[in-house]
C-alpha cells in the first residue's frame, strides 16, 4: 500500500511539474496601452525615442570599437568591415522580430522572457532568463573591472593619484590567482546603482550625455583618422580568404549585442507601440555605420599586419603623431564602458522586475519604490551580485562562457514570432496530421532548422566535410519550406517583420550557427545551467508562479501619454 501511495504521489508531482511548465502568459493586445502611471506597481513613463536610441547605442558601443575592430582586422585584414557588414546584417534579422514583438505585446517589462512565456511556456521562459541573467551578471563585472581600469589610468595622470596600487583599479591577486581584489570596480558600480535607484530620468541623463560624447569621438576619430588613410593599405583587401573574413563575421557578431535593452525599456517607454520598434532598429543602423567608419579607418591608417592587439586604435594614432586622440581614445572608452554597465544594471533588474511580479522569482524582486518609481530591490541586488564578483575575481577568464543567453534569446525571440503568427496554435483545418498536432509540426521544424545551424556550425569550426554542411543546409531549407506551406500565417498589429517564416528560420540557423562556434565550456554552461534552473522551476517556481503577473484587481490600462517624444 505504502508503495502505491508513494508512486500515485511521484505520478501527481510529475503531473502538477507538467502541467505547470505547460502554462503559458496570456497575451492581451496592446492597443496603445500600458500599465496605469499611478499605479504603485508601475514603473515611470519619460522615455522618448531618441532616450531609446541613445540606450540601444549605449548598450552595444563600449571599449569594443576602439579593441575589437583591431584584433580582428589582424586575421581578416581590410576586409574586417564585410565582418562587420555580415554580423550587421545578421543582427539586423534578429532586431526586426524584437521590433515586431516590442509593438505587439503590452508595454510592461520582461522582453525575450516576456515573449517566450505567451509564445511557448512557463519553463522555457524561466530558462530564457536564466542563461540572459547568467550572461548580464558575469558581462557586468567584467565590464565594471574594465571600467576601473580605464578611471585608475585618468587618475594617474594626476601628481596626487600617481602611484595607485594594483589592488585599487587593475586588480591584484591573491592565493594563487583563486582571488584577485579590485576596489575601484565595486565603488563604480555602487554609484551606477544609486543612479539607477533615484529614477529612469536621472539615469537616462546619464547615459544620454555618456552616448553622446562617445559618438561625437568615435565620429572625431573617424573624421581624424580618413586625412591619414593610405589606400594602399587595404590591398590585398582579403589577405586570408574568405573563411577569415566569415570567422571574423562570428567574432564581431557580440559587439552589436546590447539593442535587446530597447525592448526591455518598454514600460518606460512614452510611445511603446511606435517607439520602441523605431530605437532598436535605428540604434543598430547607427552602431553598424560608426563600426564600419571606423574599420576602414584602422585599416587604412596602418597595415593589417601591424595593427595593435591590446589598444590597435590608440596605438594607430599613436603612430601618427596624434596624441591628443590617443586621449579621446580613452575618454571614449572611458564614456562607452559607462553606458554600456548602466544599461546593463538597468536591464537586469527590469528582468528581475517582471519575475518578480510574476512569481517565478520571491515577491520582493516585484516591488517597485512608490515615489521614485523604480525597482529598487532588484537593482539593489544586481549591483550587490555584480560587485562581489567584480571586487573579487577575475571575472575575465569566463569570457568564454559569455555570449550563451545572448544567443539563446535571440534564437527564441525570433521563434516566437513565427509561432505568435499562427492562425491557430493547436489546430488548422488546412493541415491534418495522425501524429502531431499543427502547433507541435511547426515547433518541430523550428529545432530542426536549430540542429541544422548547430550541425553546419561544427562542422565549419572543426574543418568537417563540406558536404555535411551541404546537408545539413538542404534539410534546413526543407524544414522552412513547411513552415512556409504547411502553416497559415495572420498579420500583427503594429509593426510587422517581413519575410516571416523564412526570415525568423534564418536568423534562428545563423544564431545558433554562432552559437557552435564558443568555447566547448560554454556548451556545457548551456546545459548545465538549464538543468540547474529546471530543479529550482520544480521546488519553487511552479508553485509560485502567477502567469497572469500582478493581480488581476491591481492591473490597469490606459491610453499612452500623447506628449512629444522629445
């Protein structure tokens, strides 16, 4: 008897698991709607448009253009801007659905969480953010140590502060490498968090004044740097072949990373439906001319081959005889580390925010301040998470573990709108099957065009037989040649991606594609990760959980403000 009990109530459990990760957030049209300003629960509306370009532009361009564009014109040569262009491109196909999804859904917090719980379900969604959270919490330490870095040299460069010692602003390590201790990173990120926690207006200066200074350098370098280009310099224009040229496409790939933020902005938008849409592409536009200016410049100013490893812009100038912008070098780098923490710190706890509120996450990451309008529970905890890692640890050997969520995310946001374009989720008269309902044959497809990605991946990073990708190519196309005649598709309101099916499977092949190319420790951060996540879903999340997010008595909506955007 004791037995039957105990496997009735293993089945139960499995049962309750199953269900609850089945369940899905409703999605309620967003009919220019948002969350109540007046709400206690309700984050402030002062974003405009160009607030959400200059986030998105924050976001992405940090110390990158001024290091990542030289390391890898060393291996692709001049022909690291068709690098560029390439992962512009890409990015541009995963912008587009962001862009779609951001001005279908209901202007409130959670972006690529908030669009796989209503496409797919509770445990994906929660997964998502996981391997996202994993990837801001490691990049921000990082990044703050970078930043501590950059600060401690300008200091220097004063009698009084000449002299600091490692510990302050590099970093010193101790007991063998296990701890390496740097003050400065912490203090950073504290006074980042206080701004983030007095309000998106004083944050949103902030990073409005640090934008627009690294762009008017970048643009400065640019202008600077063409009277000194030798043409001569960009032949032979592809020195390694094609294939560098394409690898160097995988690397650069990560430094358009950060639009994703203008989708997370969404309930602090003025005009979400119209705005949001418009700053992540027009950001990306902007981050894709600056990085390709500056590439031609780098590789004009100097031959590929002599270009710099660790500062291959400053170096360059350097060479010309032109200090002072060495100096504007650094001050952008300085300006674009800055913009890219804070919003970073901003995105992490409007995620924290929306499972807060949702129950995946304990009822404290919920709770929004009442009169500064901002989640200080959550940005308090990121900043704490951040600055333990950063004042503690190299966080720089896990590099190679970055870039998963990224990524990840972007994979699922571009399935979501796939799946969201469905006339029907569960059936379609159109398409009959013994085995499979519509719903699952679409979803089917979707994995297969990711195991193809993956597959071609490999085999182009471990130099496998061309054929392979041949077919692993050709079955992708097959799979999304039956999305595209075996699924009827409706037109979304708002904005709309075009090319849908077939552009969303592309983005997703190209996405994971890349994904093969990290470090084999990142695959098994992927998955260990998500193993880990599940058993938290099982004992707390799915009993918890409040797919409706806030409760329902507690929700208003209402027309959006109609006040100029700037």
């Amino acid at each position: 008897m004791g037995g039957q009990r105990n496997g009735a109530a293993s089945s139960s459990w499995l049962s309750q698991f199953w269900f609850s990760a089945r369940r899905t957030k409703p999605l309620n049209p967003p009919h220019n709607t948002t969350v109540a300003i007046n709400h206690p629960d309700g984050l402030t509306r002062r974003l405009g448009l160009f607030d959400l370009i200059l986030i998105g532009v924050g976001a992405s361009i940090g110390a990158g253009i001024f290091v990542v564009t030289g390391t890898v014109a060393r291996d692709a040569g001049p022909g690291v801007t068709i690098s560029f262009i390439l992962a512009g491109l890409s990015c541009i196909l995963n912008a587009l659905c962001y862009a779609e999804l951001a001005s279908r859904f209901p202007a409130v917090v959670g972006g690529a969480y908030l669009y796989t719980y209503s496409a797919f379900n509770e445990i994906t969604a929660f997964l998502v953010f996981a391997q996202l959270m994993l990837d801001y919490h490691i990049g921000a330490a990082s990044i703050a140590r970078s930043l501590a870095s950059y600060v401690a040299t300008l200091l220097e460069l004063s009698p009084v502060f000449r002299g600091l010692p490692s510990w302050f602003g590099t970093g010193e390590e101790f007991f063998g490498g296990t701890v390496s201790v740097n003050v400065l990173a912490p203090v950073l990120l504290a006074l980042l968090s206080v701004i983030l926690c007095r309000g998106v207006g004083e944050s949103s200066v902030l990073n409005s004044v640090m934008t627009i200074t690294k762009i008017v350098i970048v643009i400065i370098v640019i202008f600077v740097g063409a009277f000194e280009v030798d043409v001569a310099n960009w032949t032979p224009f592809a020195p390694n072949g094609i294939k560098a040229i394409f690898t160097g496409a995988t690397v650069v790939f990560f430094a358009y990373v950060g639009f994703d933020a203008v989708a997370n902005s969404a309930e602090e938008s003025k005009r979400p439906q119209r705005d949001l849409p418009l700053g992540i592409i027009g950001s990306l536009f902007i981050c894709i001319v600056l990085y390709i200016g500056v590439c031609l410049v780098i590789t004009g100013m100097v031959p590929y081959n002599l270009i710099g490893e660790d500062a291959p812009l400053a170096e360059a100038f350097r060479s010309k005889g032109l200090k002072f912008v060495t100096f504007l070098i650094t001050i952008g780098a300085v300006a674009g580390l800055t913009t890219t923490l804070l919003v970073g710190l901003y995105v992490q706890s409007r995620l924290y925010l929306g499972l807060g509120r949702d129950g995946l996450l304990p009822a404290v990451f919920g709770k929004v301040h009442p009169t500064r309008h901002t989640p200080i529970h959550s940005q308090v905890w990121v900043g704490i998470v951040a600055g333990v890692l950063s004042g503690l640890f190299n966080v720089s050997v896990l590099s190679h573990i970055l870039s998963v969520g990224s990524l990840t995310g972007y994979s699922v946001v571009s399935a979501c709108v796939v799946t969201l374009r469905w006339n029907d989720r569960h059936a379609d008269d159109r398409v009959l099957s013994r085995w499979t309902s519509p719903w699952q044959e679409g979803v089917i497809c979707l994995i297969v065009v990711a195991c193809c990605g993956f597959a071609t991946g490999v085999s182009y990073r471990y130099d496998g037989s061309f054929i392979f990708m041949i077919v692993a190519a050709v079955i992708a196309i097959l799979s999304i040649s039956a999305l595209c005649f075996r699924q009827s598709y409706r037109d979304p309101p708002g904005f709309s991606c075009p090319g849908v099916p077939i552009l969303p499977a592309v983005s997703i092949f190209f996405n994971i594609f890349l994904f093969a190319q990290l470090h084999e420790e990142a695959w098994v951060r992927f998955v260990v990760l998500s193993i880990i996540m599940v058993g938290v879903y099982a004992f707390y999340g799915q009993y918890n959980a409040k797919p409706g997010g806030m409760d329902d008595e507690t929700i208003v909506y209402h027309s959006a403000p109609t006040e100029p955007t700037f």
